[in-house]
C-alpha cells in the first residue's frame, strides 16, 4: 500500500477536504444539538417559573382571604394540568405539609429532596430547578416566605413558611428537539456533503484537469517533440505555469536547433580533419623513407669530404634541415597514428629525468636551468613512461623555445589524494597571449615560425589516455604554468 507521500495530488485534496469537512459537520453538529437543547431547557424553565409563581400567588391570595382550608383545593386543581406531575409544600425540616398526593400528606421527603432543600437554603437563593434526565422533569423548588397575610395562620417571628415543590413535565418538549436534531444533522449532513462535491468538482476542473494535460504535454516533451505548446485560457496560477512551460519549450526548441547545427558543424569538421590527417600520415609514411635514404646518403658523402672542404658546412646545413623534416614528419605520425598505450610500474622520477637529459642539448648557448622536485618515498605509478616521458619532453622543448636567453624550468611531482599523481611544470619565459590559451590544445596552431603546432595537441591526448586533466595558466612577459593530474599513483616499497 502507498504511503501518503506517494499519493497523487487529487487523491490528497479528497482525503483534505473530505477530513475536513466531517470534522466541520461535527463541529456543526455539537454546536447545533448544545443550542437546541439550551433553548428547550430555558423554555422549560420559563414554564416552571411561571407555574412556580401562579401557584404562589394563588396561596397567598387564599392566606390573603383567610381561606386556608383552600390551599389543598388549589395544589390539587393545578396539579390536574397535563404538563404539571406533583406539587408539594414541604417543611424546612423536609415533612410534607401539603401535596397533589394526599397519601403522602404528613411524612417525610425523600433523603434526595431534602438534600436539595439544604442547598436551597445555603445558596440563599429563593428558588432552585434541576433537570431530572431519566423521568424528562424539572423540578423546582420555591420558598415561601412569611408575609403579613400569613400571620393569621404562622407566627410573625418566622422568615419562612415552607418549600414549595413543582414538578413540571418537559417531555413532549424532549420529543420535539429530538425530532428537531435528527432533521438538523441530515441537513448539516446533506449541505456538508454538497459543499465538498462542490469544492471537489471545482478542483477537478480548475487544478486537476490543466495539472493532468500539462503533465501529459511534459511526457511528450520527453519523448522529444518540441512542437507542442499548451493552450494559456486563464490568466492565473495555472495559466503563468503554463506560459512558463510554452516559453521553456520554445528556449529548449531553440537550444536543440542550436546543438544540431553545431554538431553539424562539429561533424563536417571532424570529417575534413579526418580526411586530412589520412591524407597527410600517407604523405609522411610515403616521405619517411626516402628523406631517411637522403640523409644516410648526405652523411656518407659527408663522411668522405675533406673538412677543408666548403662542400662539407653545405653538406652538414642539408642534414640540419633534412633532420627538422624528420622530426616534423614524426610528430605528424605520432598525432595521426598513434601506438597503443603500454601500462606498467614505473617511477615518474625516472620517466622526468630521462626528458631533462634528451631536452639538455636542445638549449643551445642559453643559459636555462632545470629544477626538479622529486616524488618521495618511491612511489610507484602505473603508466606509460615513453608517453610520459614524451610528454615532459614537449613541454620543456616549448618553454626553452619561450626562453629568450636565460631562465629556469621548474618541475615538481606531489602526491594527491594518495591515488593521484600531481605535475607542476612552470617557466619564467615570454608566456602565452590571453586570447591564445583556448586554442593552444589545438591541432595545428602554433605561433612559432618553425613548428608543427602538435606538441600541446599530443600532450593532451596522452593526459587523456591516462584519465589525468591538464590544465594552463600564463602571463605575458611572466611566463606559463602547466597543471597535470593523473589517477595513476600505487605505494611502493
């Protein structure tokens, strides 16, 4: 069973409005029954009160008429009223002076009226009701106080003459707000039951409805079609959600334009590029061999000729740049055509210093100096060391080339989070302009007169096989600073 969290929208509003609309009815209800039974008990009080007080008035105009003898006739002719059941006067002591049941005329009251009589007499009041439930009666209890009309009967030191005790009938009035509450609670019932069909009916029409046909047109959003906008009737809530929905998918048709014509692009590029780098590594395999064949030829000439010779400082020019060739050559199939990765452990210590020796010569008369900040601890890395070492090679081979005339590279390997290997290579030469740094990774740019513009292309494409990152930062005039990280670190002993 779905807890209350996995239900739909509707299914919470029915389960709120229907919760709160029975605790409404019995609120309503209480509310209703306590009111009705409030104003049948203070009309039957009323009717006590005035029976209380015609029978009252009747005895003292008898005790008035000095007809004493008349008070029986009076109680017993009152009592014959339908909604009247007994009337008595009783002493303060609780004996029945007089009452509508002359059998009963001269004993004592029950020990429960004679309770009631002392807390008449307490609370100083001249009259108390109480509400007998079971028997649907009210009592009500009266003093008859010692006015001068009784003298002629009671002694005038007496304050009070007895207790007068009328039992009134409520329970045709107890019928009728029985009746009266039974239809109040199937009308609170009917018009609760209507007002929450009603409020159901307008959700449904006014939020479930618009919430279903945005949810639907969402799904077919999903599904890829961008085409379709949802209808905006109203200008309300649901209507700002649903021209919020029209404008995102109007924003996600442009942006898919977008994308499809720069994978166009993308595409019709990579072709061209493909197409040249084909071309070009035939052109470079087809070249590799007979510029090999003219170079071992120049040197064996070479060897032959006289130092003396003019010939011989021709010879060694020719081999100079029939050796660029070669390299450019290389680095072409190297881009184009590139050996698989061969993973080992290695120590990146040793992979560095081998491209600082082969990077030596190529400083010529400049006055460059190598700082190398070793990995402690012999840590071992799992990688390929000629890649590694070829890439360390390409970026001492630019930063020399930045280098005027005096300078100094700087390398440090760290370890990083224990697994990743961590390469700081940074030169003080001329650095990088600000608007090349996005395209030095770039096959093909570089903005030496001599180069092939592939060094920074292939150190990047070697970061990637080692699932490492390289990052640049350079300042002119400053000098630039290479970031390398490669996941590739494993303790050694």
């Amino acid at each position: 069973m779905k807890s209350l969290k996995q239900w739909s929208l509707r299914n919470k509003v029915i389960l709120h409005v229907l919760v709160i609309g029975i605790i409404t009815t019995l609120v309503l209800i209480v509310l209703y029954l306590r009111g009705q039974r409030n104003i049948i008990h203070s009309v039957s009080r009323q009717k006590a009160e005035v029976a209380g007080l015609m029978i009252e008035n009747s005895l003292f105009q008898a005790m008035k008429e000095g007809k004493p003898e008349e008070v029986q006739d009076i109680i017993s002719q009152t009592a014959s009223s339908s909604y009247i059941k007994k009337i008595r006067i009783i002493s303060a002591e609780g004996k029945i002076l007089r009452s509508s049941h002359e059998n009963e005329i001269g004993s004592s009251s029950e020990a429960s009226i004679q309770n009631k009589l002392k807390e008449l007499f307490s609370n100083g009041t001249r009259s108390n009701i109480y509400f007998l439930k079971p028997k649907s009666t009210i009592q009500n209890f009266r003093l008859i106080e010692n006015r001068q009309e009784c003298y002629a009967c009671h002694s005038p030191q007496a304050k009070i003459n007895g207790i007068l005790e009328i039992n009134v009938d409520y329970t045709a009035a107890a019928i009728l707000l029985k009746k009266s509450q039974l239809k109040g609670i199937l009308i609170g019932l009917v018009s609760i039951s209507i007002l929450i069909f009603i409020i159901l009916r307008l959700f449904e029409k006014l939020v479930n409805r618009p919430i279903s046909r945005l949810k639907g047109n969402m799904k077919t959003v999903q599904e890829g079609d961008l085409n379709i906008q949802f209808p905006v009737v109203k200008h309300d809530e649901i209507g700002n959600l649903a021209e919020s929905f029209n404008a995102m998918v109007k924003k996600l048709r442009e942006a898919n334009q977008k994308i499809e014509h720069l994978h166009s692009q993308q595409m019709e590029k990579a072709e061209h590029l493909a197409s040249i780098g084909e071309l070009a590594a035939g052109l470079a395999h087809e070249m590799k061999n007979p510029i090999a064949g003219m170079k071992g030829a120049l040197e064996i000439i070479g060897q032959k000729t006289d130092p003396a010779d003019p010939k011989k400082e021709i010879f060694n020019e020719i081999l100079l740049q029939i050796e660029k060739m070669h390299k450019v050559i290389q680095d072409l199939l190297s881009y184009a055509k590139p050996k698989e990765m061969s993973f080992s452990l290695v120590n990146p210590n040793e992979c560095v210093e081998n491209a600082i020796k082969l990077a030596q010569p190529q400083k010529k008369s400049k006055d460059i100096i190598f700082h190398f900040q070793k990995l402690a601890n012999n840590t071992l890395a799992r990688l390929d060391a000629d890649k590694i070492q070829e890439l360390m090679l390409n970026l001492m081979l630019n930063s020399i080339s930045a280098i005027d005339n005096k300078g100094q590279i700087d390398i440090k390997l760290l370890k990083r989070n224990e697994k990743e290997l961590e390469i700081i290579f940074e030169d003080n030469g001329k650095g990088i302009k600000k608007d090349h740094l996005s395209q030095i990774f770039n096959p093909f740019f570089t903005t030496k007169s001599r180069g092939t513009g592939l060094g920074l292309s292939i150190c990047k494409k070697i970061t990637a096989a080692h699932q490492g990152s390289i990052q640049v930062k350079s300042k002119e005039g400053k000098g630039t600073t290479f970031l390398i990280r490669l996941p590739v670190l494993q303790q050694g002993d």
